[in-house]
C-alpha cells in the first residue's frame, strides 16, 4: 500500500518560498524531480541510514588516477558502488570489512519504488544504494551513471540535510546543465532516454539542518545486477 501523501513544505533555504516551488518538475523526458516526496519516510530514513552506517562507516575511496574524492560514501543493498585504482564498479562485499554490505532497509526500497512509479518507472526493485555524505565545500562532478549491469532501469536519488544544487545536464560533458536546488526531502528520478544525462552537484554551501546538522545526505537506488 502507497504510503506517500503530500506533506506541508518546511522552510527552504535558497531564499525562496515553499510556494513558489512546483510540486513537479519535468527535467528532461523522462526525469522529474518530485518535491518533498521523500518526506512521509524521513522518520523511518534516519534511523534506518544510522544502522547502515554503523554496520558500513561512511569512507573517502579513490579514484582510478589515485585521487581522494570530496564525498564520503557507503552503500548497502546486495551491491555496492566501489571505487579504487582498480576502477569503478560494483561489489557484492564491503572492501573495508570484508562483508557483505548490510541489507537494504525496506523503507528504502519502498521509497524508491514510490518515487519511480510516479515517474512514469513502475515495478522498479533496486539491488544498490549508494549512501553519500556532503559537507560544506564538497561536490560531485559531471558525470554519467554508466557501471550498471543494464541501464534500462531508472535512478532514483533522495536528498535530505542541507540544500544543494544539482545539474542536469547532457549527452555529452560539454552541453550546458541545468542548475536545479535541491531540499531537504526532494526525490529525482530520471531514466529512459534520459538515462545516460550527465549530473552533478556544484559544492555545497554553509547551512545547519534541524535534523542533520551541516551535512546533505543523498543515497541513489539502482537495479546494478
């Protein structure tokens, strides 16, 4: 049984009204961003990211080249996004512990199939999510969502914590991005031909949540096998 509802907007802190933000927003084809629509969840979303991220902590991982990157990360699900010299790509283990990830909370799954179905995605199951953890200054590059299995399923991305400002962009690293703030709460999902845009977050700004403190927590569900 659905369990989303829409809730009342909180205050944002872009300067804008709640009001003044559609409930909707079509990105591109066949990506919507859904306003508030992780919300109903938030009470079973924190103490269940609190059990991930005691069983699997939160780590900086390196890049091909060898580089540290901004955002700490960890996953749970029975894949999880890795990255090291080695390459990027999915593992059924945590490197760090050796383990398998811990299980995906239900209220993830359940929030990720909500979401996709109202975005046109139904019967959506995702395997991996990929928890990442921003603080004031990080940020996420342009990049494609590429090391899946098959990219016939969508990519749903929740956000909670502190704003951010997403881009959207392209087919290609060069095609201008879509500049699209990010709240507490918001869910995107994009899929289809949409599937392959390249997206990013431009780096996150000072600010305190109620709830989280100074950080953004954003976990993204994939179908990875």
């Amino acid at each position: 049984m659905p369990r989303h509802a829409p809730p009342p907007f909180t205050p944002d802190l872009f300067g804008e009204t709640p009001a003044e933000l559609p409930r909707e927003e079509r990105l591109g084809a066949q990506a919507l961003l859904l306003r508030g629509f992780a919300l109903p969840f938030v009470d079973e979303l924190l103490p269940a990211l609190t059990a991930v991220e005691a069983a699997a902590p939160f780590r900086i991982m390196v890049t091909p080249g060898g580089q540290s990157m901004s955002v700490a990360l960890t996953n749970c699900g029975a894949l999880g996004w890795i990255s090291d010299r080695g390459g990027y790509r999915y593992s059924p283990l945590d490197p760090l512990s050796g383990q398998p990830w811990p299980a995906m909370p239900e209220v993830f799954s359940c929030l990720a199939h909500e979401a996709a179905a109202a975005a046109g995605f139904a019967e959506f199951v995702p395997d991996a999510c990929l928890v990442n953890r921003y603080l004031p200054g990080t940020r996420m590059s342009l990049h494609q969502d590429r090391d899946e299995r098959s990219l016939e399923h969508p990519i749903v991305s929740v956000s909670l914590g502190i704003p951010a400002v997403f881009l959207f962009g392209g087919h290609t690293r060069r095609e201008t991005a879509q500049r699209v703030p990010l709240l507490h709460g918001d869910v995107v999902v994009w899929g289809g031909e949409d599937r392959l845009r390249f997206h990013g977050i431009l780096p996150i700004k000072e600010a305190v949540h109620p709830l989280l403190g100074a950080q953004r927590i954003n976990f993204t569900l994939r179908k990875a096998g």
